[in-house]
C-alpha cells in the first residue's frame, strides 16, 4: 500500500472518529482542498474513491458469462435498498454476493475479486473501509488468534449529541477478534461503575475471553494515584480474564474494534437519531444481523452465529453482582504493550520504569504478577527485567 493512500484513509478514519477538519489538515500537513476532494469522493464512491483512478482501458474477462455478471449486479442492488433496521446494517460487498450465488446454485462460484471487479465495472461500490496501522514494526507483539472468545477488544465512540440535546452520549463497543461477536450499548458521558456495568453485561452475552484488550483511557488503566489498580483491572483479575493494554497513543492497535466502529459510525449516524430508545433499538437490529447475516470469509464463509453454534462457552452467570462490591486485587496476570520511549522509559499505572536506552523505539511486553507485584519486561519473548512493582493499596489476596 502507498503512503499516500495510507494518508487519505487515516484522513477518513479522524473525520468519522469526530476531529475537526482544520486539525485533520494540521495533523497530516495537507490543505482543506485536499481533504475535501478525498472526503467528497469516499462519500460518494466509498472506500475505491481514496484510491487513484487507473486511465487504463478496463479489460473484462470474457470467460465470464454475461447472465453472471446480471447476477452479482443485481444481487449487489438488491443488498444495498434499505427498507428497515435489519436492512440498514446488512452487508452488500464481494462475501455476501458470493454466498447468496451459492444459496441460489452456481457453481463453480467467482472469486471475491472477480466479483469486486464486475461491480467496480459496474459503477458499484467496492469493499468496505478498511483502517490500516500508521506504523509497521516487526518486534510489536502479535498473539495467533485461532477460536473464539480467545482475545476480545473493547472501546469507547464518542461524545456524540442527539438532535436538540447537549447531553454526551457514548457508544461502548466489544468485539470477539476472532468471530467478530458484537455487543454495543448507548449510554450517557461514562463512569467506572458504567463502564464495569458494561463489560459484566459483554461477558453475559459474549462469554469470557483469555485476554481483553484495551487502551489506556482513564476508564480503563489510567489511574490518579501512581502504583493503584483500577477496578476494572481488579474485575478482571477476579474473573480471570488477562487484562491487555495496547501501546500509549497507537488506537489502532486495536484494529478489529476500530474497524467495526468505522462502520458502526457510517451506518448508524447516518439516519436521524431522535432519542435514546431510537438509538437502543437500531443497536439491537445491528447486533442482530452482525451475528446472523454477515458472512466472513476467514471463517469459511460462515457467519458469527454459525460459529458460534455448538460451543461450550464460558459466560458469566446472570446473577452476577460482584463488580458493585469492594473489590480485591486477586492473583493474575496483567499485560501491558508499550512502545520504550527516547530516553529508554516506559510507564506503567502511573509508575516510570526505566530500561537501557538501546531498547528505544522497540516494543516490549511488560506483564504484572499479583501474587509477588513483580513485573517482567519482555522483548520478543526474551525477558530482559524484573523489577518490583510499588502497589499502591489493600491487595486482600
């Protein structure tokens, strides 16, 4: 991908994140002029308007039939007219037209980019956004994610207003990164108990995962008192879930959440929203079809429910209260992702930990032990400290 293109997207993903156009500009050195032209054109055309248009002259494959290609045309019209909210939130791309061609019978079945071309062909919408990281870095950590509830993410859109009102209203988003399970809610301006409330409900619905990853808002790990232990890493611990935190600043670390927000944003924020309940409502239709009718094709072409069916997921029961007591600090384990800063530093809950200027610029993994407070700091596997931790607090172990 060219850095140009990688330039208009994160221009895409700031605009639909809620950042004002003059900070956009001044972020990415462009001018307004820019900015509108790729905005106009990726309003208009969707993601294949960011890219540069080709002058070359379109050779269609002839192998093709001229009755297929009617086809995917018109099963890509028919996706796209919106009558309902189960409607608004369905998919239209390549996936979604190759399955319904195997539902109605064809065979052998196009590839999803011979599909993508007859629509580009066409005059159709091509695949949907995708975000794509700022930064490549070959030590940043990666963890092979094979089935679900093995690594989830959580996230926070917001503020936005409905019409007529000043209230701050937010969207709490959680996401499987495996099988793309959604649980979304509308709430007002968070606190900690909200955010505790949400994640308990998550884990009702979409089951405990090995590891939820966050960033380091203060909702989530950022903490007044250097050395103390939110309680949403101490709800965490007690219900044995490794708590992960992405690298300072780097959002898009968590891709699978960011991508889904990009597209919750450019579908629901599109209509009028009246009121809280109006809101509720169309999150309920979206999650709906996000688990019964979107088709993934690294699942098999199978959607989220599909993969899900069957499964002996751990959940939490629903007469689960804990996170309204006093919470203790139980035994676990705790991740942090950071990237060692300039003069070798990295901070974690506060606290400053200072690392030999050669590891500057590289990620490490720093994970907490509860049991002994102790953290080890890892480069690619490879441990290079273990220092103590100053825990701030009771830890009624």
């Amino acid at each position: 991908m060219s850095a140009e293109l990688s330039l208009r997207q994160r221009a895409m993903r700031l605009r639909l994140a809620g950042w004002a156009v003059t900070l956009i500009c001044m972020t990415l050195s462009r001018s307004r002029e820019w900015f509108y032209k790729w905005w106009d054109r990726y309003q208009a055309e969707g993601a294949s308007g960011l890219r540069d248009r080709s002058h070359a002259p379109n050779h269609s494959q002839r192998v093709m039939s001229d009755e297929l290609r009617q086809t995917i045309v018109q099963v890509r019209d028919r996706l796209v007219r919106r009558h309902g909210p189960r409607e608004r939130y369905r998919l239209a791309g390549a996936p979604t037209i190759r399955h319904e061609l195997e539902c109605v019978g064809y065979h052998p079945l196009p590839s999803l980019r011979t599909i993508e071309r007859v629509l580009q062909a066409a005059g159709r919408t091509s695949p949907g956004f995708r975000t794509q990281p700022q930064v490549a870095s070959s030590d940043y950590p990666r963890w092979a994610v094979k089935r679900s509830n093995q690594r989830h993410q959580m996230d926070l859109i917001g503020p936005r207003y409905l019409k007529g009102s000043r209230r701050q209203w937010f969207f709490l988003v959680y996401r499987d990164v495996y099988d793309q399970a959604v649980y979304v809610e509308f709430q007002p301006k968070p606190k900690m108990e909200t955010i505790l409330a949400f994640v308990v409900r998550a884990w009702q619905q979409v089951g405990l995962p090995e590891a939820l990853q966050v960033d380091n808002g203060e909702l989530f790990g950022l903490t007044t008192h250097p050395g103390s232990i939110s309680r949403l890493i101490r709800l965490a611990l007690l219900v044995g879930v490794q708590l992960t935190f992405i690298p300072e600043g780097e959002p898009w670390r968590n891709g699978s959440v960011e991508h889904f927000n990009g597209w919750l944003q450019e579908r629901l924020l599109a209509i009028r929203l009246h009121s809280p309940s109006h809101v509720r409502r169309e999150l309920a239709a979206l999650m709906a079809t996000c688990a019964n009718e979107h088709i993934h094709p690294q699942l098999g072409f199978q959607t989220t429910q599909q993969v899900r069916r069957g499964l002996a997921l751990r959940k939490l029961p629903y007469n689960f209260n804990a996170h309204r007591q006093p919470l203790p600090v139980a035994i676990g384990r705790v991740v942090f992702i950071r990237r060692v800063r300039p003069s070798g530093r990295i901070t974690l809950l506060g606290v400053k930990f200072q690392l030999a200027k050669r590891w500057a610029h590289h990620y490490v993994v720093a994970t907490l032990f509860t049991r002994t407070m102790t953290v080890k700091i890892y480069h690619q596997r490879r441990l290079l400290y273990q220092v103590e931790f100053p825990f701030i607090g009771k830890r009624n172990l």
